[in-house]
C-alpha cells in the first residue's frame, strides 16, 4: 500500500482545486495526478527495440574483451613484447 501524505494549501488555492475537479467530474487528488507527469513513463517493446536498434548503429566492436583481470593483462603484454616480462620478477 502507497503511504498517504498531507498536503497544507492556503485556502484559496484549495477552493480553485476543488472547484475544478468539480467542473470536470472527478477529484482534486486525480485532477492534481492527471496534471503530473508520469513516474515511469510506459515505453512499448516496439519503442524499447527501436531505441536498442538505433544504439546498436553508433556501437563498436574492439575486437576484444576489455577488463581489469591482471592475468589477460600480462598476457597479452607478453604476446606483444616477449617473455621477458612474463618471466621477469620485480
């Protein structure tokens, strides 16, 4: 259940909120949440794939796995430069 909270509004402005829910049929709760944007906006599966298929566009592909683990790391730094620093102690 969503917690209720209080709302203090001088009463001018609580009369003009209850007098226009009243013109158009509902409540000053609803008429204040129709006039708010949504919280979490609905987005269709059409709009959420064409919105991945417009990033896949502007996506690159390095040609390898990037990261922090040390051991590709000093893999690939003894690939490119030899041994000498797999074998090498500090």
């Amino acid at each position: 259940m969503n917690p209720m909270y209080s709302l203090e509004l001088p009463a001018p402005l609580y009369h003009a909120l209850v007098k226009a829910a009243k013109t158009k049929g509902t409540t000053p709760q609803a008429l204040i949440a129709a006039s708010l944007p949504a919280l979490s906006p609905s987005v269709t599966q059409a709009e959420r794939d064409a919105a991945n298929a417009r990033l896949r566009q502007h996506t690159v592909s390095l040609g390898a796995t990037l990261g922090s683990d040390n051991e590709d790391i000093d893999t690939d730094l003894a690939r490119e430069y030899g041994n000498a620093l797999s074998t090498s102690e500090n």
